[in-house]
C-alpha cells in the first residue's frame, strides 16, 4: 500500500516503530517449543504478571489464543454463550467447531455487550437431546458492537452468573489495554472475573504479529498443548515476542491519544448532514459511522474515499468502520474527516458505480 494512504482501515495496518524494529534485532532467543526461549519467557512472565494470572502462553494471532481458550473450556458437544456479533463465532472460520466441536450460541445484547436479562433463560438443562452449555464467551471492547467498553458492574454480574451457574468463562481482549484505558481501571479488575483472557499484541499495541492466553497454570498447560495442536508452538519466537514487551513497555499509555483521535473525528464528521453518528458512543479507537440510503451506500463512500486517498472499510450496507492507531496523528485523522465531509458533501452516489461490493472487515 502506497504511503500517500491515509490508513484507517484497522489498528492492524501499523507497521513496527524503529525502536520495535531495535527491539526485535537485539532479542535474546533460544526454541520455544522447549521452553528455552528467554525473551518469550520473559514475556509470557510480564503479561501474566500484568493481568494478575498464574500463567500465559505466547499464540500467533488473537483467534489461536481465543481457540486455545474454547479448547480448554469446552468438549465436543458443548456449546458457548456468545453476543451475536462477537469475533470467536463470527470471524474465526468456524474455529469452536472445527477445532473443538463446540456449538455458539449468539445472543443479542447491546452494542455487542451481553447482561443478565440476556443470560439468564440460556442454560440448557441436563438431557440427553440437549447439548451442555459449557462456557461464556465475552468481548472487552467490543469491536463489530462498536469499540464499547463494560461498564466493571456488568462485568462482574455477568461473570459472578456464569461462576455460580458452573460456567466457565473466557474473555476475548483483543482490546483489553483499550477497554483498561478507557474504564481507568487495571488490567487485574477486568481479567480477575475471567478463567483465560486472550489479548492481542498486533492491534493497539502496534506489533507485527502475536498474542497471549493468560490463565490459571493448569489452563495454560493445557492451553500450550492445543497450541501445538492448532501449529502455533514456534521456535526462536522471541524475535517477535520482543515486540510484544516493547508494546507493553512502551505502547499501552499512549491509547488515550488514539482515543482522544477517535474521538476528534467522530466530532468533525458528525457536523455533515448525511453522516449518522452518535459520537457519545465512541468509547475507544474504533468509530462506527452510517450514510444516509438517499445518498448511497457505505461502500460507495469506501470507494471515493479510496479515490481521495482515505483507506476506511463499509462493514454494513449504509456501515462503516473507521480506527485510530499510533501511525495516525490527530492532524491526519482531521485531514481525513474533511475528506469524508467532502465525499457526503458532494453526494458521492453519482460518483462512483451503482453496484454495492462486498462487505469487508479488518
Ligand atoms: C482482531 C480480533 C481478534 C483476533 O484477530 P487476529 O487477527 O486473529 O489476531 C479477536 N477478537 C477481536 C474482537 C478482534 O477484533
């Protein structure tokens, strides 16, 4: 992708600082796959300790540590409580079945949040027709929900239902430093209600790649086992976990100035008539907008964009996404709502083709 895109598409698209690039040439490393890794060690120390947990294992990606999760928890024939739109049943090829044999149950909440009253009649009885509800599966922030963030109250009702009805209950945190540092609260009060959390180093956090499954030190075991079983026990990876302790060094405080960016945004193209946005909503660094059907839809306005230099997503017909990331400063976030304002402006529905394309997600 050339450099003259402004790149909103997804906190997945920033490329390693030098001083990450620093990081990575300089780490210490042996073959993790037999424990001799130092720089894995060292993080695998750093992230539990971080979250509060007994343990954590090192995975490639965010849907390895959520599957290594559901592997842990779940049996075939079981089934896991979900909000409809969330990643591990939507954007994980299928992953609780093929991998584990395990049903998702998608309930609708709110904004991609589950609570009680959506809870609480889901709990299929013990019967030979029925398959056993086994686990509960929550996102902190919600990304297709909108980047929102638990309030702590619900969490811990949810949680503290599913601990007294037998459930287990895993926490997808792709985003966990975003919802930390939005919430003001510490890792530990988020991840303290969970049996394993999975977080991401390669979104926020600016890492080329990797993510941790923090838990208990007999999940974690038994998390590294289906680690190796899904591909992902790797050897000197300690070249990225380098990354990883960097992000964590030096990346964590600064997601306020992407939310503070996503924000700004928001603000700027709430002002242009044809844009739908309710910028109270925006919580964190993803910022959900929709355009008005009179005008066209929302990959048309991907398409223009496009055109004018911006790279944002439709995730909908008249949705789209659009993120904040440390390679986006406020002055090209601005620069890019005007881009947007002038699209709307200027009815982009006669612009570009009729034909509405697929629609895409990062
Ligand atoms: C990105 C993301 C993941 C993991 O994605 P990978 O691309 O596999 O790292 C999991 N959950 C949520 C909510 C995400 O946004």
């Amino acid at each position: 992708m050339s450099q003259s895109f402004i790149d909103m598409r997804s906190d997945t698209v920033t490329k390693p600082t030098p001083a990450m690039r620093d990081a990575i040439a300089s780490a210490e490393v042996g073959d993790d796959m037999v424990g001799e890794d130092p720089t894995v060690n060292r993080l695998e120390a750093l992230i539990a300790e971080i979250t509060g947990k007994e343990a954590a294992v090192f995975a490639c990606s965010g849907t390895q540590s959520n599957q290594m999760g559901v592997h842990v928890h779940c049996s075939p024939g079981d089934e896991l409580l979900i909000e409809q739109s969330g990643h591990i049943a939507n954007f994980e090829a299928g992953g609780p079945a093929v991998l584990s044999g395990v049903t998702c149950r998608q309930i609708p909440g709110r904004f991609g949040m589950l609570d009680l009253p959506q809870l609480e009649d889901k709990i299929k009885a013990d019967n030979q027709h029925l398959c056993r509800t086994r686990l509960v599966c929550l996102e902190n922030s919600t990304n297709v929900g909108g980047g929102r963030v638990y309030p702590l109250e619900q969490l811990e009702r949810v949680c503290d239902w599913a601990l007294t009805h037998g459930l287990k209950r895993h926490l997808d945190g792709a985003r966990l430093f975003n919802a930390v540092t939005a919430a003001g609260c510490t890792p530990q009060d988020i991840c303290r209600n969970f049996d394993t959390v999975s977080i991401c180093f390669s979104k926020g956090l600016g890492c080329p790649m990797g993510s941790a499954l923090v838990g208990s030190t007999a999940d974690i075991a038994q998390a590294r086992r289906a680690r190796k079983l899904f591909g992902g026990a790797l050897r000197q990876s300690g070249m990225v976990a380098a990354a990883a302790i960097h992000a964590l060094e030096n990346h964590v405080e600064r997601l306020s100035v992407d939310h503070d960016n996503a924000r700004a945004f928001a603000e700027s193209i709430s002002e242009q008539t044809g844009i739908l946005i309710d910028v109270d909503e925006i919580e964190t660094n993803l910022v959900f907008f929709e355009v008005d059907p009179e005008l066209g839809n929302a990959s048309q306005l991907s398409a223009m964009l496009k055109e004018r230099g911006v790279l944002i997503n439709s995730t909908g017909p008249q949705r789209l996404r659009a993120c904040t990331h440390l390679d986006v400063d406020r002055e090209t976030v601005l620069e890019a709502a005007a881009i947007v304002k002038e699209c709307v402006l200027a009815g982009f529905g006669e612009k570009v083709g009729a034909a509405s394309g697929p629609y895409v997600r990062g």
